[in-house]
C-alpha cells in the first residue's frame, strides 16, 4: 500500500509556476527555485473564464495584475456611442491591468475569446516582493516596456499602413505569438472572430474577407475558417517592409 507522502499532488503541480507551460515568458521566469516558490505563494489562480466573460470591466477598481495562463481574451475600451474599440489580443504569459497603475482605476475591459484562465497577483504584495527579488522587479518593468511597444505598434499601424499591410502585420504578429507559445509560426488558430479583427483594425469585415481571400489566391496563405496556415512567410514580411520604404520616400519627398 502506497505511503501517503508518496501520492503526488496534482492540484498543486497544476497550479505551480513550475510546472506552467507559460512560464519562459511569464513574470516568474528565470526566477530562482527560491524566489519561485514565493512568487507562487503570491499568485491566485482565479475560476476560469467562458468565451464572453470578463475579467475586469473598463471602471473596474484597479488591485491586481492578471498573467494569462490559457486561453485568449481581447481588451476593448468603448466609444461614447457604446461600441467596442478593440486594443489587443492577449495569450498564454501576457500580463493584464497594468492600465489601472496610474488611477487606481481600469481603463480598459477584458473579454475572455475562449475558455481561459488567469494568475492573480495582488499589486500591493507584488510591489513588495519586487522589492526583495530584482529580477522579478526588472521583468516586471520589461512587461510594461513591451506593453507600451505594443501600444506603438497599433497607432503605426492605423495612421500609416493601408488594409492589406494591416493584415500582413496582423498575421506576421499572430505568427509570432504561436511561436512564442511553443506553437508552429506557420499554423494560426483564430479565437477571435473576423468582426473582431475588422474591429482592431479600423476595417470593414468585407475588407478583411476580401483581403484574407487575395492573399490565399495569391499562394501567400492557406484559410480554413479560423485555421489560416502560412504559405510564404517571407511575402508576408516584404509587404510590411514595403510600407515602411514608401513612407520613408514620401516623408523624403
């Protein structure tokens, strides 16, 4: 008969940083065994999401920094009328309610795309952690930097890319997300819908079909409903890349 110090705890090994599948790109990564038994003490592992449901609403109170461990979500503010703008989508590792640091108060609202689940931390005990342990303090920051590159990168590509550079970008970020997850960066499953990707990107849905239909025509990539698979990466890039020479002359000119 087994001995009762013998029987592995699954919930626990579920639950632990250790074991995370996120957790090369997550705050606690590179972290010490030491300091990554802390951090995970500090961490609460919040009820799963449904596809629609919301993490935090744009008002909310701001108390915590939300890591997602699986799943996805997009994250919205809403326009005077009461539409949705969509500002991001979101996966495995990425760091959530960093809008609410400066006022206390969420900006923006979080939407769950499919079933997901997310690592709470509270921000005053992550404060005083990042205190005692440097590096987590520093990936903290570098979390922050990237959000803000992030921020960058959407205003570029509203005020200077045309639809079909957008959806070029749109496609050479998601393949770099699925990369990053472990992921082939040729495969892309979409749990977002094409309304929400014409959201984020200020087109019109028949826009975003009609383009995703001429880069399939063009051998550029395969659609499968929400499977698109990568053909020709490089093309992908040489579209991007293009904007940027033409701006660059059109700045020169």
């Amino acid at each position: 008969m087994s001995n009762n110090n013998d029987i592995i705890k699954f919930g626990k090994i579920r639950n632990s940083c250790k074991y995370c599948l996120a957790s090369h790109h997550c705050l606690s990564a590179n972290l010490c065994d030491e300091d990554l038994t802390t951090f995970n003490t500090m961490t609460r592992r919040r009820k799963p999401l449904q596809r629609g449901e919301y993490l935090f609403k744009g008002d909310d109170k701001f108390h915590s920094i939300y890591i997602v461990h699986s799943g996805s979500v997009k994250t919205f503010v809403e326009t005077r009328d009461g539409e949705q703008q969509i500002t991001g989508f979101y996966f495995p590792g990425d760091l959530l309610g960093v809008d609410g640091i400066n006022r206390r108060r969420h900006f923006y609202s979080v939407e769950a795309l499919e079933t997901s689940s997310f690592c709470e931390i509270n921000f005053k005990k992550l404060e005083e952690l990042g205190k005692n342990i440097s590096l987590l303090q520093q990936q903290f920051h570098a979390h922050i930097s990237r959000e803000i590159c992030r921020e960058q990168e959407f205003i570029h590509l509203l005020g200077r890319m045309d639809s079909k550079r957008r959806i070029a970008f749109f496609l050479m970020s998601m393949s770099t997300i699925m990369q990053k997850q472990g992921c082939s960066p040729t495969h892309i499953h979409l749990s977002m819908t094409r309304q929400d990707i014409s959201n984020y990107l200020s087109l019109a849905i028949e826009t975003v079909s009609r383009l995703l239909t001429t880069f399939q025509k063009n051998k550029v990539i395969d659609v499968d409903r929400r499977n698109i698979y990568i053909k020709n990466l490089n093309k992908l890039q040489d579209i991007i890349e293009n904007d940027h020479k033409e701006n660059i002359i059109n700045k020169s000119a």
